[in-house]
C-alpha cells in the first residue's frame, strides 16, 4: 500500500461514529462520545486477548520493525511499542516504521492506536537519534533556573518527536542528584532540590503536553539516591518514609496535581520502608498505598524495562515480574525486547487472567486506564500524526526554533564554577602557547575556532576504564610545551588524563560537560567552567564564557564538596 494510500486507509479507520452498545459492531476508537463511555464501551467488546494486550509495551531490534513484532500488534493487539536507540539512526526510516506499525494496529474492529514511546530526556539520554536536536539538558535548565527554559525544552523536543509520529515520551526525569557518584543519573538531573526540580519538571511535562506528547515522569519513587544502575543489579536505597515523602517524593507530590498522564516506576529497593526488599516497581505499597492512595496520582503507572535485571532477577523469572508488576497496579508492562507469541510471558497472564478473578478485575482496571489515556490524549488535535509526512520530518527535525533556544540555554546555563587564579576569561591574545583536550571532536573544533593556533590532542573515550599510561604519558609531553590547556573533563578517563597534569604546573583550564561532580576529585583545579552535556550548542557556549565571549552566568544547581552518604546503597543480594 503507498503512503498517501495508507493515511487515506487509517483516516476512514478512525473516522467518528455514533457509539454504540455494549456487542454492537460499531464500536471504534473514534467512535463519537465521553472518553470514559467509550473506554468501557471498548473494554465489552474486546476479546480476553486484547483486554490483557491493552497493558503490554513492547520493543524490537533493528532499524525496520520485525516481522514479530507486527504479529504482536496483529494477533495480539497490543497496547503499545518502544522506540530505543537501536531503532533511530535514520529519522524518516524512522517515520514511515511508525506509520506501518499504527496502519497494523488499527487495522481492525475496533482501530485502537498504538501508544509510540522513547526516551527523549534531552541532553544525554536521546533515543531518537538520527536528525534529532542534541540539547543542553535537565541539569543545564537546573543551572539556568527558568521554569521557561524547562517548559520550551519539553516543547521543542516534543515538536521534533511528534513529527515522527510518537506521541509518548518517558520524561521528565524527575531523579534528585542526591548521591554525586551516580553515573546513571548525573547530568540527567534537574539537581537536588525537591521543589525547583518539582517546578521544572512540571514545567517540562507542560512543554511536551503542548506539542502533543504524553509526558511520563520517572523513576518513581526515586533514583538519585544510589549509584548503581538498575538495569544490572537492584539497587537497595537507605531512606525511610519520612525521608522519601520530603525528599524524592516531592516531584511526585506536585506532578500528580498538575494531572501528568503518566508516571514510570523503578526497580529500587527501599529496606526501611514497608516495601522491604522488593523493589517498587513490584510493590503494592509503593504504587497503590502511596502513590494513587496518599500522593491521589490517578494517571498510567508504567514499568521501566522488565528485562533489567532489578526487576526480572528479583521476581525470579520475566513472567512472574509482570504478573506481580499488573498486581502491583501498573497499568503498563514494559519489555525492550520483543518475546515470541507464545512466551509464558504471555501465556501465564493469560491463564491467570481466565481462571483469577482479583487478577481480572486488576488487568481490566489497567487496560481501562491505558484506553482512557489513548483517548483522551490520541483523539487530540494536538495528537501526533498516525502516519508521519516525511515532507513534515524534513522540515521539522532538527525543529530550526528548538536549534535556537538550545543554543540560547547552553549560553544561560554555562556557569564558573572556579576563578580563583583569576585566569578566566582567558582571550586567544593571552593564552599563548595553547593546547586542546578531549574526547570530543566538537570540542577540539569549537576550541580551535576560538583559539586558532591552538595544538589538539584527542582522548579515547572509554567510560568507565581509566586513560592508558600511553595516552597520558602523550598528553602530558605535548602540555610540557604549552602556556595554556584547556582539558574537557567527562568522566573518570578524562579525569585521569586531568590528574596526569597536575605535576606540570601549567595554568590549566577545566571544561566539565555532563556532571561537574567529577570537579571534587580535582580541588586543585583552580579555573573551570561547566556545561551539562555533549552537544554542540554547549560546547560553544563553554569555549565562549572561557574565551571571554559570554558572561556565564548559569549556577550549579547542587553544591560540591558535599559529603558523601553516610550510609551508602548497595546492591540487593538474591533473594528466594
């Protein structure tokens, strides 16, 4: 079927149309009436098959969906896909799988569309990659301060996704920077206050809301606080009720009175809580007691991938994960892989869903849930489109406003964090002999751009493994003959490189990116400046408050030299 003939064939699915009673064959997504009318009106007309498929999320390898993932969408109707990097490279690629994958869903009696979701954070998490705008991100709108800056980041990241026709977005990360040795949240976050990252997350979600996107705040009830990752091991968190309600549940608080649609639980462990050691994105306790119960959130709950290994490795297995997941009171299970048709997965919840009549009665509370969110949000003018133009990608992705106001918050949100040799601003005509370095071709570019004569010296990028006593030792021959360095400090090889330097004594420039916590393993560095991430747009924004072109004036949106927890995470050991 061609493009204009598939958007002809998906317009007449979902053309409106009286709704009718319960059995009656007319009965469609855009049936005519109240959002709650035709939820329930759907939920009577779907088989046992599409009820419990209304709560699945499922994700697929490779650029081009699979040929089971479309029978999943077929067969099964599921409630809804995810996008990863792995899927992205290529943007209109991209768009037309989009438009395949919803001409599929809808391709039946009751045409219910695919809620299409990514993680498009901004700054370092960016999924959606391709001709996608690469942003300052949260910790640069932290820095920065605006609730504005935090609403029309939301805003032009939704534009660009909403061209490709993805019409859900799991963002705001409303994570506090709590623990500074976290490498999963870092520059992800806002900072660690509760009520500025409350107001700017709410701001956020208000920016994508008005380009049509379904926001998502996430990792409920809190991922800040450690600094293991989840996908891996479970975390187990050193934080009481009372800590949780002033702290980490504090965005939560605000977001569910601003009605956000949907909001992410994680796999965490809480021990002093009375969620024990499970983790609370299968606890009851957390996602019923306290978030719909005490906090009155009454949008979709969401797992995070079920494949991490905090959530699988703790159930036992992936199927009885999202089955205590549905029991929990998530509405949504999510899978970044897609399993086969006839995976316990599937069949276990099936059979639970026959033959358990709590269990029934929960999975249909979800899909309702998951249809009430679909029409409200779907049936929206606002709505992205089923079938994206690639004419429309085109002209929208990169979005040219978005390039330049990311470009106007990196310069906001660029900030000093140390003058005290009151180096800076360093100009070209005083630098002398100048050598760059980094792991960044940007960097060196941007660098070069602002001192001409400058020497480069590219760094491997190896996060996680220190720089080799080669590299280093090349590093530091060639800042034996320099006046002036200029070092991109990005994680702890960078941060060896740094170090490496100390000795020489040269007046030396630190340009953090990502998260300037790695600045107090290197208190001697006497002049730095930091951006909070990658992209382009901040790396001129940090050459230009260096050089002298800008005045930064952004400020740290958390202290450093803060000491470290008392009673650090751990990862939970394996329970039985």
């Amino acid at each position: 079927m061609t493009r204009p003939a598939l958007a002809a064939a998906l317009a007449a699915a979902l053309a409106f149309a009286p709704i009718a009673r319960a059995g009656a064959d007319a009965i469609s997504f855009r049936s005519d009436g109240k959002a709650e009318e035709v939820a329930d009106a759907l939920l009577e007309a779907m088989t046992d098959e599409e009820v419990l498929a209304q709560t699945f999320m499922l994700g697929w390898v490779g650029a081009d969906p699979s040929p089971l993932i479309i029978e999943w969408i077929e067969k099964r109707r599921i409630g809804g896909v995810k996008i990863f990097g792995w899927n992205t490279e290529d943007t209109v690629r991209l768009a037309k799988s989009v438009g395949d994958l919803q001409g599929s869903a809808v391709n039946g009696a009751l045409a219910v569309p695919l809620l299409v979701a990514t993680d498009q954070e901004g700054g370092w998490i960016r999924h959606v990659k391709g001709d996608t705008s690469e942003t300052p991100g949260n910790m640069a709108i932290g820095a920065s301060g605006y609730p504005r800056d935090a609403y029309l980041s939301g805003y032009y990241i939704g534009r660009e996704i909403a061209a490709l026709g993805v019409n859900m977005n799991f963002a705001p990360t409303v994570d506090l920077f709590t623990d500074r040795r976290s490498e999963l949240i870092g520059p992800r976050a806002f900072g660690d206050d509760p009520v500025k990252v409350a107001t700017l997350g709410a701001a956020f979600a208000k920016g994508l809301e008005r380009a049509g996107i379904i926001a998502t705040a996430k990792h409920f009830p809190g991922h800040g606080a450690t600094e293991l990752d989840s996908h891996g091991i479970l975390p187990e968190i050193d934080a009481d009720e009372k800590t949780l309600w002033e702290r980490e549940l504090v965005p939560y608080r605000m977001l569910a009175r601003e009605r956000i649609p949907a909001i992410m639980s994680g796999h965490l462990a809480f021990p002093r809580t009375p969620a024990r050691y499970d983790p609370a994105s299968l606890s009851r306790w957390f996602l019923v007691d306290v978030l719909r119960d005490k906090i009155g959130f009454q949008g979709v709950i969401i797992t995070d991938d079920l494949l991490m290994n905090g959530a699988a490795a703790s159930a036992g297995s992936l199927s009885r994960a999202a089955k205590r997941a549905l029991e929990a009171g998530n509405d949504i299970v999510m899978l970044s892989k897609t399993p086969e048709l006839d995976d316990p997965v599937w069949t276990s919840l099936l059979d639970a869903y026959r033959h358990e009549k709590k269990f029934r009665s929960r999975v249909r509370d979800a899909a309702r849930r998951v249809l009430l969110m679909k029409l409200d949000r779907l049936r929206s003018p606002l709505a992205p489109p089923l079938v994206p133009d690639p004419a429309t990608v085109r002209a929208r992705v990169p979005d040219p406003e978005g390039k330049a106001f990311f470009l106007d918050l990196a310069a906001r949100s660029a900030t000093v964090i140390r003058n005290s040799s009151g180096v800076l601003p360093l100009r070209a005509a005083d630098a002398g002999r100048m050598l760059l370095a980094g792991q960044f071709d940007d960097f060196l570019t941007v660098g070069r751009a602002a001192f001409p004569s400058a020497e480069t010296y590219k760094l491997s990028y190896a996060p996680g493994a220190e720089t080799s006593a080669a590299e280093k030792a090349e590093l530091v021959r060639r800042a034996k003959t320099a006046d002036s360095v200029i070092l991109c400090l990005a994680n702890s090889s960078s941060l060896a490189a740094l170090q490496a330097l100390r000795p020489l004594g040269k007046r030396i420039i630190v340009l953090s990116v990502l998260s300037p916590a790695l600045l107090d393993e290197v208190p001697w560095a006497a002049s730095s400046v930091a951006v909070y991430s990658y992209s382009r747009e901040s790396f001129i924004a940090g050459i230009s408050a260096i050089s002298g072109v800008l005045k930064a004036e952004g400020i740290l949106p958390f202290p450093l030299d803060a000491p470290r927890p008392v009673a650090p995470s751990r990862a939970a050991a394996p329970r039985g």
